[in-house]
C-alpha cells in the first residue's frame, strides 16, 4: 500500500516533469537578443551564425518553411532593434567576413558583408589604400554600414553610397541578383539605406583611395564663431581633407566652447611607422574619465579641460589616413545593468547652425537630459539613397547621452527626442534612423519623404515580408 | 537491547534526514545564485528583483508560525515532503513562465514552501535529538548541510557555463524530488 502511494509519485512526477520539458521545447526557441542600446530585449526564434553563403540559403528555406521572419544583424551597433524581430531568425552576419578580391589598380575591394572595417583596413593598409569613407569608428560591418548608409568625416566624400561600386544581393525570392547604377539600378538606392528591409547584402565592391599623411590642426573657438571659420577656413582650404568638431558638455561652458580639429593633406612620404595601424591608446584612464563625467558635472568640466589640452597638444601631429579613421570606440563600451548610453544624431543645414545649437541647450536644460558627449560632422549634400538624410550640406550632430534603463526614464528620454527631432525639422533638417525608435510616424515622414514610396517599394520586393525588423514593423506597417 | 535497535534507528533517521535536507539545499542552491539573471531574462529590473524576494521573505515570515503549530498536530515529515515535492513541481514551473507577475505568484508559493521547510526541519530535527547531547548531534547535522549547499553554489557555478538556466532548474528539480524521497528513511515519533 505505501510502495504504492510512493510510486504513484514518483510517476506522476515524471510525467509532470516530462510535460514541462515539452511545454518549453514548444516555446519559442528563447534567445534573448539585445543590440548595443540594451533597450529592447526581444525574443527570437534563433540566431544563426553565418559563415557561407550556403548558411544564408539555408537559413531562407528554414524560415520559409517555418513561417517565420527574418532579421539580418552585422556589428549590431544600431539601437532600436533594426537588427530584431519578434520571433524571427536572425541572420548574424559577423563570420561572413572574407576579403574576396583587391584590384590595386582600379582601387576596388570585393568583401562579404560581414566584414568590419578594421578587418579592410588591415588587409589594405599594406598596399598604401584606404577606404574613402567610414564611420568615425572601424567596429562596423560593410553590411550594417551600407544599410545604414553611413557618413563619416571628409568633407569631399558623400556618404558610404558614394563609394559603393556595387553588390550582390539576395531576395526574398531565392534569387541572387547583382546591383549596380546600371545593373538593376532601382534597387541600388533602395538597399543602400535600406535597413536590411529588401534581402541580404552579400558581397560588395568598396572604391578605395589612397593612404596619406595628415596634420592635425586644432582650432579652439566659441560656436558664434563656428559657422564662419568653418565655412571659409575650413571647406575653402585646399588642403582639409577632414575635420570634426567637439562642443563642450561643462556646465560652466556648456554647448559654448568648442574646438574644431582638421586634417589637412601633406604631400610628406607615409612613412612606416605612420602608415602602421595604431591600436586604441589610453582607453583604460579615457573609460575612467568617462565614466565620472557620466555620474557628475564636475566630471564634466574636467574631461573637457582634459580633452582641451590633449586635442591641443596633437596639434601639427602627423597621422596616417587610414589612422585617422580608427580612434577609440571601446571605452564608450558600457555594461551598468541599469542604465545605458544613447547615441542619436541630428542633420542640420549648415545655415542653421546657431539657432539649432541655442534650441538644444534649452531642451536639454529644461528637460534635464545628461548630455555626455557632442561631435560634429560636415556632410555634403547628397541625396542618391532613397532614404537620404542629407537633402542640403549639413552638419551632423552627433549626441551622447546616458540614462537610466527604467520605464519612466526611457518614457522621458522619448519625449525629450521628439522635442529635439521637432527642433531639427524646424531647421529643415533631419534625424538619423539607426538610434532609437522615439520619432513619431509623423517626424519620420516629414524628416524623410520618400519614406511611403519606400515602403511601397519593400512591398513589391519583399511581397511576404520575409525581411522584417523593429523599424519596419513600428512605422511601415 | 531494546534500547540499542531503538537508538540505532534513530540514528539512522538522523542521517536520512540529513541526506534528505541536503539534497533540498542543493537542489535550490544550484539555482538561487542565478535567479537575477532570469528575472532579467524574464524583462525586469532590479525593483522587481527586490520585489519577488520581498514577497518570498513576507510570505514565509508569517506562515512560519501556522506550519509550526500545524506541525505539532499533523506530524512534522508531512511538511517536509510536501515542502520538498512542492518546490520540485514549482521549479518545473520556471523554465515556461514568460511574464513577471507569474514570478510574483510563483515566489509567493515558494515562500509558503520555504516556510514549512524551515520551521519543521528545526522542529523535527529537536525531535529527533535528545536532551545532552543535542548540541553534538545538531552540530553533526549542520555540517553535512552546510557542505551540500557550498558545493551546490559551487556546482552551480560550473553547471550554468555548461547549460541554460532552464536546465538548472529541471536538474534542481529532479534533486529536490529525490530529497523528498529520502524523507520516507525517516522514522517519526507520531505526535501524541
Ligand atoms: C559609437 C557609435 C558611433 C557611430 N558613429 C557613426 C558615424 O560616425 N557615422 C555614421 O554614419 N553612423 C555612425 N553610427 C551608426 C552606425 O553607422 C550604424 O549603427 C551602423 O548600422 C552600424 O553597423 P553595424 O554593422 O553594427 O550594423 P547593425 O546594427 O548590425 O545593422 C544595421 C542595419 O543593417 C542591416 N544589415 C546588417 N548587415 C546586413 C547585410 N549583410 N545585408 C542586409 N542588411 C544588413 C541590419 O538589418 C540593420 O537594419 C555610430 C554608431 C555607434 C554605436
């Protein structure tokens, strides 16, 4: 009688525990994936390693098969779940990454999309080339960068479309099809941009240029002053070849002082030890720094003095092309479980600087944002991508904050945005779409109009919405 | 005579109480270190993290008094089985919850669990000693306690670089189920 009762318990939790196994298997394969913002975590159904192409059609079949979307992510430094997908298989492009063909002559490069840019860099330092444009940083893959259609900081060269030849993409339909300016050319504008929304970039050819020597120059002034100096000191001289500038986030100074550094071409040989690829200098004492001048205001003041003085002591220092396109990214890395870094970054018609300048300190003030960093790029005009953000020669505002991950924080953060979006439209400008998903429907249309035709155009490609992310799903559908 | 089988099987259910009580800290003790990590997982934060402890401290804070007399009357072992195989079953229960209110709820549980295990383990094992030399043998006992959930934090540790957190909680059910088992090597004095 007892043994009975014992082992009608020992059965009855086998299969109680036989269910719970199942129940969990019939789940949702429960990856949890996050990009670099740490805002969203989103179930997916999985995250596939790609390596081969054979990997990629396969990954297609299996979520055909499935029913099931796909999200293609390369470096996964987006922050609004460009990358994600409820539920969806996500193609993570990072292994696929061969450097298929460098023609020295032409300056071409043929890479698999997941390549970085550091891993280009390498592979062409060597041979005295370099890319023609890039991000500020080199941890992005060609794949995310020609999604996102990324700028950088020359002031001759367009946006990463410029210096796409072409590429090979793969559609929905199973099909693979080369895209050029002359070949299939309505997809070229579309994909460069694009957000992964029309299939998958497999491999490209780059147009590359020469490796050089710049000096720096370092120019502090007051940003009543910017807009002058940049224009006739600065996009008149012959000899810049690219320059960025910082604002000061100090209370004591804040959005007032800043200083513009330009590199301007040498004709002085490259030598060996310039042309070397530089690894990240200091980023142990640059990620302390930053991390006071997150927590505090007197933090602040001190890293700008401290930048001041660093930025002015690399005056006339010599730098190598492609050195100047690698500086440090890691110390912004940052792991506090509670709060996060927030990157967005606003175009501004070059005219508008001021008023926009006075508009984002107000907002900030007033609401009380903890501003932690402010560059600024110059960015031609340019609008050969169907989502162009740079419909005049702007600049572009790049803004750091840090924030607490809480609902009503990040609830705050998105009004504050909304606000700063509504000031850059106010000025004819625009935001870019990589960072978080804050705009309203009606920003996103007013900042991009040919966003409808856009969507019209996914739908034609993409007719089962195979190709599917955060963004589309918030604005397009 | 009588009296050595007598005391021979109450040391026998010293030791079976011992192995049982064991395996019930071990069995939680390969999860509870990474329970912040599934409350994250599950999309909270650390106000809910604080939150679900709470709840499993309140709730076990008061039912520690009505599982204690209940004891007195009902039989001490009962508790414990029933405290081991509840948790079992609860912790088949975590791998699939997908919201943080089931959480709440689940801690809830665990609390009442977690206060018949308390309560009646020290009662059960005043029970079981006997008066001079309780000290030694509660002593004793604690040692193997104590050891078994070390090592579980410790097992833990390794066991959770190899598996997900859900496996973590199947195999610390499986041990709690087992410890439950142990339970019936343990004679009780049936309260009078
Ligand atoms: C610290 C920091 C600094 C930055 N600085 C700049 C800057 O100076 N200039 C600038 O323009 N931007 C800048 N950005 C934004 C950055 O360029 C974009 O976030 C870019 O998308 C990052 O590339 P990724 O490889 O991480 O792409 P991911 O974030 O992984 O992907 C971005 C998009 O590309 C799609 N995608 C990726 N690979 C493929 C593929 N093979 N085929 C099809 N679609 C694909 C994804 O689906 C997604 O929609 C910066 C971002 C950060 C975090």
């Amino acid at each position: 009688m007892r043994r009975r009762v014992w082992g009608l318990a020992i059965v009855s939790y086998a299969l109680l525990l036989a269910l719970s196994i199942f129940t969990r298997m019939k789940m949702p394969a429960g990856e949890y994936a996050s990009d670099v913002g740490r805002l969203m975590e989103i179930r997916v159904h999985k995250v596939v390693h790609i390596e081969q192409t054979d990997d990629i059609v396969d990954a297609l079949a299996e979520a055909k098969r499935k029913k099931l979307p796909i999200s293609v992510s390369g470096a996964r430094h987006s922050q609004g779940g460009q990358t994600l997908y409820e539920n969806a298989i996500v193609l993570d492009m990072k292994g696929y990454d061969r450097i298929l063909h460098i023609d020295e002559d032409r300056k071409l490069i043929r890479v698999q999309s997941g390549a970085t840019w550091e891993k280009i860099q390498k592979a062409i330092q060597p041979l005295g080339l370099a890319m023609r444009i890039m991000q500020s940083q080199n941890l992005f893959t060609v794949g995310g960068s020609m999604s996102v259609n990324a700028h950088g900081r020359d002031l001759g060269e367009g946006p990463l479309i410029d210096s796409v030849e072409s590429f090979r993409l793969l559609l929905a339909s199973g099909e693979k099809l080369q895209i050029s300016r002359t070949e299939n050319a309505e997809l070229f504008p579309l994909v460069i941009g694009g957000y992964g929304l029309f299939g998958i970039i497999l491999d490209a050819d780059l147009r590359l240029t020469d490796d050089a020597v710049y000096k720096k120059h370092v120019v502090p002034l007051d940003y009543q002053a910017f807009p002058e100096y940049f224009r006739e000191q600065v996009l008149r001289s012959p000899d810049s070849v690219m320059a960025i500038a910082r604002m000061s986030v100090a209370p004591d100074s804040f959005l007032k002082d800043m200083f513009v550094t330009a590199y301007l071409k040498t004709d002085e040989a490259l030598t060996e030890d310039l042309a070397e690829l530089n690894d990240e200098r200091f980023v142990g004492i640059t990620k302390f720094a930053f991390g006071l001048s997150r927590k505090f205001d007197w933090g602040k003041g001190a890293v700008w003095r401290l930048q001041k003085k660093g930025y002015l002591v690399e005056e006339e220092e010599r730098i190598s092309r492609n050195n100047a396109m690698r500086p440090a990214a890691s110390f912004m890395e940052y792991a506090d479980t509670q709060k996060t870094d927030l990157l967005q970054e606003y175009f501004i018609p070059v005219d508008r600087f001021l008023p926009f300048v006075d508009g984002l300190r107000r907002i900030v003030r007033e609401d009380e944002l903890n501003l932690l960093n402010v560059t600024i790029r110059y960015v031609p005009k340019n609008k050969e991508a169907m989502l162009s953000y740079a419909g005049h020669d702007s600049y572009a505002f790049v803004l750091l904050f840090n924030t607490k991950r809480t609902a009503p924080a990040l609830q705050r953060m998105e009004l504050s945005t909304r606000r700063l979006i509504d000031l850059a439209l106010e000025q004819g400008g625009t935001y870019y779409l990589p960072y978080q998903l804050y705009g309203t429907t009606r920003q996103i249309k007013e900042a991009y109009p040919n966003i409808d035709a856009f969507y019209v155009a996914k739908r034609v490609w993409d007719p089962g919405l195979l190709f599917m992310n955060e963004l589309y799903a918030r604005y397009g559908r | 005579m009588r009296k050595q089988i007598h005391e021979g099987r109450e040391r026998s259910a010293l030791r079976w109480m011992m192995l049982s009580q064991s395996m019930m800290t071990f069995g939680g003790g390969i999860v509870f270190p990474f329970y912040l990590i599934f409350v994250k997982e599950i999309g909270g934060d650390f106000t809910e993290y604080g939150i679900a402890y709470g709840l499993f401290t309140l709730c076990s804070a008061y039912l520690n008094g009505v599982f204690g007399k209940s004891s007195d009357r009902y039989g001490r072992k009962r508790f414990l089985l029933l405290s081991a195989w509840g948790t079992a079953l609860l912790f088949l229960v975590f791998p699939i919850v997908t919201d943080i209110w089931q959480i709440y709820a689940l801690q809830i549980l665990m609390g009442v669990f977690g206060a018949m295990q308390k309560t009646c383990e020290k009662a059960l094992l005043a029970d079981m000693t006997e008066e001079g030399r309780r000290g030694e043998q509660i002593g004793r006992y604690h040692i193997g306690v104590s050891i078994c959930s070390g090592l579980a934090v410790m097992a833990g540790g390794v066991l959770i670089d190899l598996f997900t957190l859900d496996v973590m909680f199947y195999l610390g059910s499986i041990v709690l189920f087992l410890s439950g088992l142990m339970l019936s090597g343990v004679g009780e004095k049936t309260p009078t």
